[in-house]
C-alpha cells in the first residue's frame, strides 16, 4: 500500500471552535427539540467511541438528544436541507470511531429514545427504541422466560440501534447468529429525512428487496435505526460452561476441531491465546496451570436435561489433551467466568496502558495461523500482540498492545493492523467480524472485494444519502482520496 | 386501486416467433457455450413455472445452459452489451412468475451448474452450484449427520439458487430461519458481467453493506447468483410430529397460541384449514373425525431424549381442545405424514383444476382474521378459497380455487388476491413471505412501505442494473406505467 498511515490524532485538528455555524446550528436544533433536547457545543463525552485509547476524538456543532422519531426525521430534514453532517451516536462503546464526529456536525445520541413501545412474552416478540440499553434488553426478556442471544461486550452500555447499527456478535452468536439473524423489523430515518418502517413483527418478508438488511451493519451511513421488532425465543433452561487450558494454540484449535466434529451443538465457543492469558490469568476464577498457553470457553445450554448432556460430552472432548478443565455448576461460579470473560478487553490493554485491537474473521481452518500471524505481525513491529475472541466463528480479537506515551507506537501498531487485514483476506476472511470499518478501517474493503463489489457499495452509499451527510468518512469502501 | 386487472395469457401475445433476433442471439451464444449449451428458440418447458396454472407462459430467443459461472458471466456480458433481457432460471417451481421470460430475451438455465465444489462435513460447511437441486444437498448433508434446515416445496425440482433468490422458506423455518439465514457467502454475476464474490466459509462478515442479503430474495432482478457457501448443523436425532384437528380455526390458532405461550421450542408449526383439509383429507394417512375443521402440524425435534421430551408436551398442548390428535412415531409412517403435507398445494389444486394462491405473512395474533378473511375473500368473488401453511410463522398460502374452462374465473380470483394483499397490510402484515414479487405481485409492494421506501427499492435496482435487462418486469416496487 502506497498510502501513509494518518495519525488518528489529526482528526480534531481542524477544530474550529464554537463558531458562528455552531451557535446557528444549536439555535435551530432547539426550535425542534427544545432547549433540554440540545447540548450546544460539543461536550466531551460525545467527541469519542471506545477508540478513544487510539487517540481518536473528534469534534462537533452540537448534540441533538431526540426523545421521538418524528423528532429525529425533523433534526435529519434540517440538517439535510443544510448540509450539516450527522452523526448519530448509541453506546459509544464502538472500537472502529463509527460515532466518533469527525469534523462538525450534529450528534444525535439516542439515549432519550429508550421506551419499549410493545412486548407480547407470549408471542415471543418485542419492539422497542434504538436507545435501549442491550442489558435492559436481555434482562426484559429474561424476565418473561424469553432470550435475546446476541451478547455483544459493554452490554450495560451499548444500546440495541448501536448493536443493529453494526450487527453487533457476541459469544453466543456462535449458536444463535448476529444481531440481524434477531431483527424482524426496522423503523429508521433515511435521507432527506423520512421515517419508513421495514418488516414488522414478522417472521418472514421477501415483498421488497431487503433493507432491512442493508441497514442493519451500515454503521449509520445509510440511515439512522430508530426503533426495531425483535423476535425471541424461551430462554434455554440452563447454560454450563467449560474451560479448558491447552500447551499451545496448536492444541486448542485442535480441540474447537474436536467440538465441531464431534457435532457438539454448543452455544458459545471462545479462546483466548497465551498473551491475552498473561493479562487476565490473576483474575481467573481458579489457578491455572503454569503451562497454560491457551483457553477455550465453551457453553452448553438447552433444557436442564440437553445442557447437562452436553455439558458432560463438551468436557470429555475439551478434556483430551487439556492442561486442566474448569466446568462451573453453580450460578454465582458461572456468572463470575462470564464476567471474567467480559473483562478481557479491559485486562489486556491495561498491560501497557492502549491497544489497537482489531476484529478480523477467518475460515474456521485458519484460526491457528490467523492466531498465530497476530503475535508474528506484533512481532514485525515491535509490539506485543495477542488474540482472543470468538473460535467457533473464526473471530479474533487481534491486538497490538501500546504504551500510549511512547513515541511511534500507535503509528507502528496502525501498521500492523494494516497487515493484520492482509493476513485476514489471505486466509480467505474478512477484516471485521463485529467492530465494522467505522472511520479506522477505511479503505481496507479494498482487500477484500473486487472493484465491481466496491462499486456497488459506493452506488448504494450515493443513492441512500446523495449528500453524503451520514455519518461522513465511515464505512468507506474505498481509501479516501481528498 | 383505479387500475384493470392485466389478463396473464396476454404476456405471450406478442410472440415474433423465430425472428432474426433470435437466430443471432443463439449463434453468439453457442460461440460462448458451444452447441449443446444453448436451445435455440424457447423451448416449452422453459417458458412457464407453477404459475402455468394461472395461464402464465412467455417467450424466449434462446436458453443458455452453462455449465460453470465464468461462461455465465460471458453470456450476461454478451447480452448487458447488445440489451438482450436475462432471465435466470432454477427449478422453475417458482408461483410468482419470476422465472417466466415475459418478452423474449435469453433465459439462462442453471441446471448444467450443480457441483459441490467443496464439502467439510468436519467444519459444518459446504460451498456449490447454485443449480443443486435443494432435496439433492439435503441428503448430502444428512449422509454426513448435518442438516440443512430450510424445506421449502418441490424439494426434488427447485434448485438451491433459486432457493436463494427467493429466500425460500418451508415448514422448518420456524425454528431455523429462512434460506438466507444459511447462506454466509454469495458468488454472483452482476452487471455488465462480473463475478464477485461476498462473504464465504465466514459466519460472520460486516466490512462492507450487506449486498449478500440484497442478492438474496432479489429475484435474479439485481445480479444472478452463481454458488453459495452455506453453513449446516448437526442433524436433530430425532424429529416427531403431531398433528392435532379441531372444530373451527378459531380453536385451532387458539392451540398455536398455547404452543408459544407454554414456551414449546417446536421446529415447525403448520395448519390446514376447513377447504385445505376438504381437498386433503381423503390421502390423510388415518382417518380424521367428521367435524374436523382445522388441523395443526407440530414438529418436535432434538436429542433422542429431547424430541421424545418436546413431543409429549405438544401432544398435551395440542390435544387440548383438539378432536383428535395422530403422533406417528415411526419414521415410515412419519415420512408418510410430511409427504402428505406437502401434497396439500397439489391436492387443494386438483379440487377445481387450477387455483390461484399467495404466501401473504401477518402478525401472529392476526393469523385468525387472515384466515377467515381469505375464505370470507373468496366467497366475494364467488370463488371457493382455502388457506394452509406455516402457522407459527404468520405465513399463509392463501388459496382462491378456479375452473380454468369458466370464463372470468381467473379475472375474479385475480382480484381477490389484490383484496388479500390489502388485507394483509391492514394486519400489519406482508404481501410475500416465501414466493417473492415475481410478475404476478407486481404493485404490491406500493400497498406495504411508504414511498420513500419504494424509492429506495427501485434506485438499488437503477445501481445493479442500469440498463433494465436484468429478469425485466419482475420484482417491481411499483405498478409499471408503460
């Protein structure tokens, strides 16, 4: 690649302050919304995703805190008729700076949008606003008896339009597919501003070509989620984990072969690699073994009977050739695993302090040297690397860790990640699994599809927002050229 | 709707017969496939699907039979150059006309492209031609111990890409999703004649927009898909029916409701009503009590123990009001049990010589009012009607019998299916959920999304196919006005 690697720092660079535009802006946002619906200005919390420990912050006009769609479809009409770029923000639990305003504009943060507007437990179905948070989601439908499988990480944070906005995975979408495989419907705003409505509480629609689809993974740069049906199904009567220890990410992989063909239907299927082990094995449940280079997390659910069922087969065949086997039975043991697991994001990048942590996906035969290529590509670059994530899927969390104050780190890991996404497209994979391209993978689809392929995102790109005012500079097929 | 009912036979009316076109046409396509890939003409069988009972038969200059995608590529290529329309065909089981070429042009046959080009039963995958006969990877799969779920009719005829292109369904959807929820990559020809390549042995994807999910269901109207990778399962040990009657559908929807609401994880949920049992009863495998009105189909499956645990529950669920209640166990007499379902199209047609039937979907506490409301349709129109289908999906085959022979008949069930469409969008529901757009649903959609959606649908098909050759007339947003 011919192209220079720009410091995400630059991003904010051309700030131009609290200007006449932003005041404007601010002013007309509050004839729609009011004045508590407003945050003129940019306030921080706003300027930023889960890249922010990549140094990526942006800036904007002001934050538009709608509590209606209709007031939504209003913001997006009059930014759209003045050309006022719009960013619209869940969570900002994202690590691709999807939410992240890169140069003006108006945020739109949909955490005033959180009612459930009908939930029939009996009909096994729920339609609700983009804002929820996706814990209140899960734990709403547990408590009728049902389940929402996708677990994506920062659950207490991240809202379900975020989780649409990227199709967001998680452990048990190895099992249960991603966000989209639970969406049944979709209202959003589309450009220059309307509300239209996509499925419904169906089970199956092939009237018109599938928007719903499309929407579902854009990133906010075809249209802005704002409300979803959402199908669920009863909640398995138990779920029993299994941890295994291996020597080597050559054994583990060999043992998620097993799992497979051994036709063992497990719900989750996870790993994590020896330096990913280094950075959270003191805040493991139980010791593990000195040897122990590799984890795999596997869990078994279904009714009482099939979980314990094939809770028993999971450890047999995780057991053979394993270092030692952790299998928690009690509710409190299993919930501290989970957590445990939850918490590996965190305990890797507080091993140097930041991270560049990617979300590449290979064919299941090409985990190990997807795993193993990370800590080779670290090692080019002079930073340690490690993975863990979603074995059962193919999804690595590839991460180069950095030392935020020392020099040329960031620079050398954005590097890496650059021949992280080669490696991945080599393997016959594709460079996100869950984060999606957001601002920091632009122009890495280049990789991945034929120019014909590109093409055709680029066109729908234009026929969804011809001004290009959607969330500007994401999901960009194509490396930037102004 | 101001607008007159188009008789079907008139499509063929304008038949030029051999003309010089044709000839041409055939000659440059037999310099890209040889002789024995291309028919001259349009050869009878390639000129209907099921639809032929509705008088539905076109014309072509020629049919191409390629045998491998990058000569399909060349033939599209040929004809995007010199404007000849292109109709891609599978099995040609299809009852939305989609597979009738209505006004010349090359139909392209997939039938020659049925390779398996890679099965890793060890891996839960396998990659082939789009012109696999759909029962034909089924029992692939099971020779393996996996299961491809989705079931759609005439299983032997219809061919996995035609599957695709229509997202077919089938009673097993229920529980596992549609055809699209098993593709996770697409290889397609799209305009002007390019092969490209989305998603692959990936189960998850996000880096571009999901063009996977708008190839699929797009009735060959936005690109031809050529091979899919699809993802399988571990088999179900096990797979129990039971088929429960009752007095009125009333009851019947009552018994489907007690299956959600008690929280029974079925993998299929189907029903005949009072005219579909009428047609059907007479081949049931034992003999039904007199006041049988309604009948429920359940499929229980799992684990040995899981199934037989399920199974009980739905005999106890089901028996509940029912006037009787058949739970073969035996796989001869199970086997006997679903080939009789899937005879219903078949047997309900054989009642009046020809029928005209839509696959309307509705919420599923609508399901009631969309059954009485096709017979009470019918009965409008002087028109016997009966529905059938895929209960716990809201998912209709409504039905309105003609007598071919009876002038006017057709006209008069015409209308009647513009009535059910509107009726399933006063429900909140969808004019398709299995047989797609084709020719005869064409407008339909103007009933269920708002324009700005209509827009949407009819700008991606300008971005795919610019030049309007691709499968012509079908799939349209809005009613054509030429």
């Amino acid at each position: 690649m011919g192209r220079s690697i720009v410091h995400h720092a630059t991003v904010a660079a051309t700030d131009r302050g609290l200007a006449t535009d932003s005041v404007l802006i601010a002013r007309e946002l509050e004839s729609i919304l009011g004045s508590d619906g407003v945050l003129p200005g940019g306030p921080r919390g706003y300027l930023a995703d889960a890249t922010e420990s990549r140094s990526l912050r942006g800036r904007a006009d002001a934050v538009a805190l709608p509590t209606h769609a209709d007031d939504l479809a209003r913001v997006v009409r009059w930014c759209y008729a003045h050309d006022v770029p719009i960013v619209p923000r869940g969570g900002g639990t994202g690590f691709a700076g999807g939410a992240v305003p890169l140069d003006g504009g108006v945020v739109i943060g949909l955490e005033r949008m959180h009612s459930v507007h009908r939930f029939d437990p009996e009909l096994w179905r729920i339609r609700l606003d983009a804002g929820v948070a996706t814990a209140d989601l899960r734990r709403r439908a547990r408590e009728s008896g049902l389940y929402f499988p996708p677990d994506p990480g920062a659950a207490e944070q991240s809202q379900l339009g975020g989780n649409i906005a990227t199709n967001a995975g998680g452990p048990h979408a190895f099992k249960y597919g991603v966000t989209g495989a639970w969406v049944t419907g979709l209202q959003a705003v589309v450009a220059p501003g309307e509300l239209i409505e996509v499925g419904g509480p169906l089970r199956k629609d092939v009237a018109g070509y599938d928007l719903k689809s499309l929407l579902i993974g854009s990133e906010g740069t075809l249209g802005i989620v704002t409300a979803a049906w959402l199908r669920l199904i009863p909640a398995p009567e138990a779920a029993l984990p299994v941890t295994a220890c291996y020597a080597s990410a050559r054994e583990g992989c060999a043992a998620v072969d097993s799992v497979l063909g051994n036709g063992l239907g497990v719900a989750a299927l996870e790993y994590l690699d020896a330096g990913a082990l280094v950075a959270t094995r003191d805040a493991f449940p139980v010791p593990l073994p000195a040897g122990a280079a590799f984890m795999l997390i596997a869990d078994a659910d279904g009714s009482e009977q099939e979980a314990a069922r094939l809770h028993a087969e999971v450890i047999e065949v995780l057991g053979d050739g394993a270092l030692s086997v952790h299998a928690p039975r009690d509710a409190r043991a299993i919930a501290e695993l989970w957590r445990w697991r939850d918490g590996a994001s965190i305990g890797v990048t507080a091993q140097r302090g930041g991270k560049v942590s990617e979300d590449i996906v290979v064919p299941l035969d090409r985990l190990l040297e997807a795993i193993e290529g990370t800590v080779e590509i670290g090692r080019r670059h002079r930073l340690p690397a490690c993975s863990w994530g979603h074995a059962g899927d193919g999804n690595l969390h590839s991460t180069f860790l950095i030392a935020p104050e020392n020099p040329g780190e960031l620079e050398r890991a954005e590097r890496a990640a650059e021949e992280l996404f080669a490696l991945a497209c080599a393997l016959g994979g594709s460079i996100s699994g869950e984060h999606g391209i957001g601002w920091v993978k632009r122009g890495a689809l280049e990789r991945q599809w034929a120019p014909a392929a590109l093409d055709l995102h680029e066109a729908i790109k234009d026929v969804f927002d011809p001004k290009g005012l959607l969330n500007p500079g994401k999901k960009l097929a194509r490396w930037p050229t102004t």
